[in-house]
C-alpha cells in the first residue's frame, strides 16, 4: 500500500480544483483496500473513494483518506455466437473501454464513447447518452464494503438503476468501494441512433456500424463538450428534468418551440436548452462560466469548490424562476 499524506488531487479531477487530500492511496488490488481501510480505521479517519474524477466537484480540503482504485484488467467469463460477459475491473479508463470492445466486435456501448471517467463510476451514476443507459449492458457489480472489508457482489437487479441514480448513489452511499463491473455485450450490431444528432448523420450517410456511430458520437460530443485538459469541466453539469404532463403542457404554451422526449406519464426535458435561452451560454460568474458551445457545461478558470457552487446555484435559480423547475445538479461535491 503506498499512503501519501497531504496529496494534491487536481490533476485527478476534470474540474481542475485546486484540492488537497489528508491522505492519498492508490489501491492495485483487494489487499490494498483492505490495509487502506485498515490503517484509516487505525486512525480514525474517514474514507472517500475516489473513481475517474469526471463527475465531482473537489472541496479545497478532503479530509480523511482518498481511496481510488487502478486496477484496470478484464477477464472473459462466458461467450457464445450471440454474445460475451466479461468482468472488467474499475479503473479501466471508460472509453478505452469502450473502443477495445468494439474492435473484439462486442456491440451495446457504442452510444456512450467519450463519456470521461473509468469503469467503477459507471454504475455509480448509470451513465446514458443517446438513448442508452449503462444499466442495459450491466449484469453484476463487485465490490469492498467500506466498513468491514468484506468484498460483496450485487445483480443488476439489486442495483436499483434509474435516471443517473444507482444504490451506490443512494442505499450504498459512501459505503462501498467498486472493484470490476460484469457486462454482457451483443456480437449482433443494433445500432441506436433515435437521438436527433445521430438521426440526423444516418439520414444523411445511411445506417452506421457499431464503431462508424462510435465515431458519430465522439464527434457530436467534442463538437459540444470542450476537452477537460484545455477548459477543466466535468462534462454535462445538470440533469435533464422530468415533469409531469400538466407542467409540460404549461410550459409549451409559453415556449411552443420546446424539444421535449415523452416518457410514460411525464416528459423530458433538456437541461441545456432551458439555461441557453435564459440567454446564458457564455456566460461568466466570476471564475466559472457556462461553455459557449453547451449550456449544461460548466467551465472552471481557477475556481474552487464554493465558485463552482455558488455558478451553479445562480443557474438553477434562474432556471427555477423562469420555468419553475427545479434544475439537479450530476456532479456530486466531494469534501
């Protein structure tokens, strides 16, 4: 186990916060989590998982001990001519992920490319793009119960997945530590492109390959979404909302222009498109601003925690005030 003490943490999130660590160790194995919760149970000191930093918002300060885990291998557990599970650990980086699985002509997460951050965050936040939701590939998720060191595995199905929510957000908060996720994957493309930018591209150049809509969604996202390495963010900043037909209905009469997806009693509504015409895109406050080219994205110019919040909670009241809908925020503070 290799335990740093005051670890700086901005070159391990998206954001760029300048965030420092008590203590820092980065795990390889189980045992390394196990001698991590171990000594921090030693010296009483909280833990906090850390996973690809893509999806949080870093507190100056982090006190107790920072725990991510690297181990980033994958195994094949079963294959037949239609399909393959595999377990992969957590800290394969996801869209490397994704890539390597398309060219081995394993098809269902072609939707979510680019998406940042590693395996073990995925079930986490359910991430989705484009109509897909991780959940639909996910069998089993494994790992470290934070308080025992007991290592656990749960069924897809005991996961309680839902719109960008998991146990792990919810029931499990702050008490497990992901160490490799099972998907079963299809050797049979079904391409999904019912999402107006990918609708429009098969329109144009005819239905795609798997790896071809790959490419497709790597390409509308950095056409929206700027490169965290250039303008630090951590992607999409606020979930699209969903609201009744009453409160849709309301709402279509003032903006009959609105996109909007119809679920089964409620509609969807995106995010982005409500904050960009408040006139917001662009937008500075102070040393956060909204991205020119995507109003859900948030862009950090040297800001903290409370900077990051305090843009993020002036949108949501605008938003609130014009709409009368309650805009969540994806990215979770970590402190």
């Amino acid at each position: 186990m290799n335990l740093i003490q005051k670890h700086s943490l901005k070159s391990l999130n998206t954001l760029a916060i300048d965030s420092m660590a008590d203590y820092f160790v980065d795990a390889v194995t189980i045992d390394d989590v196990r001698n991590a919760l171990s000594y921090a149970k030693q010296h009483d000191l909280a833990v906090k998982v850390l996973g690809g930093g893509s999806n949080v918002v870093m507190a100056d300060r982090i006190s107790g001990l920072v725990l991510k885990y690297t181990a980033s291998q994958y195994k094949l557990l079963s294959e037949t001519n239609e399909a393959v599970t595999i377990e992969v650990d957590a800290g394969f980086e996801w869209h490397a992920f994704v890539l390597f699985c398309l060219n081995k002509g394993w098809f269902g997460l072609e939707n979510l490319s680019y998406i940042p951050g590693t395996v073990g965050a995925a079930p986490v936040q359910n991430i989705g793009a484009y109509g897909v939701e991780v959940k639909d590939v996910i069998q089993r998720v494994h790992g470290v119960y934070l308080e025992t060191g007991e290592t656990f595995t749960l069924d897809a199905d005991d996961c309680d997945f839902s719109y960008r929510e998991s146990i792990f957000k919810q029931a499990l908060n702050n008490q497990t530590l992901i160490t490799s996720v099972e998907f079963k994957l299809s050797k049979q493309a079904n391409v999904q492109v019912g999402y107006a930018p990918l609708n429009s591209m098969a329109s144009e150049q005819g239905m795609p390959t798997p790896l071809q809509l790959s490419q497709w969604v790597v390409e509308v996202r950095q056409s929206k979404l700027p490169e965290p390495s250039k303008l630090p963010n951590a992607g999409s900043f606020f979930k699209n909302p969903v609201v009744s037909l009453e409160k849709f209905e309301t709402i279509q009469q003032a903006n009959p222009d609105i996109p909007n997806y119809p679920q089964s009693n409620s509609v969807k509504l995106p995010a982005g498109w409500l904050i960009d015409q408040l006139g917001l895109k662009g937008k500075s406050f102070g040393s956060v601003s909204v991205h020119d080219k995507q109003a859900l994205v948030l862009v950090n110019h040297g800001g903290t925690c409370v900077d990051v919040e305090a843009a993020a909670n002036e949108i949501k009241r605008q938003v609130k005030g014009e709409y009368g809908i309650e805009l969540e925020q994806e990215p979770r503070v970590f402190s």
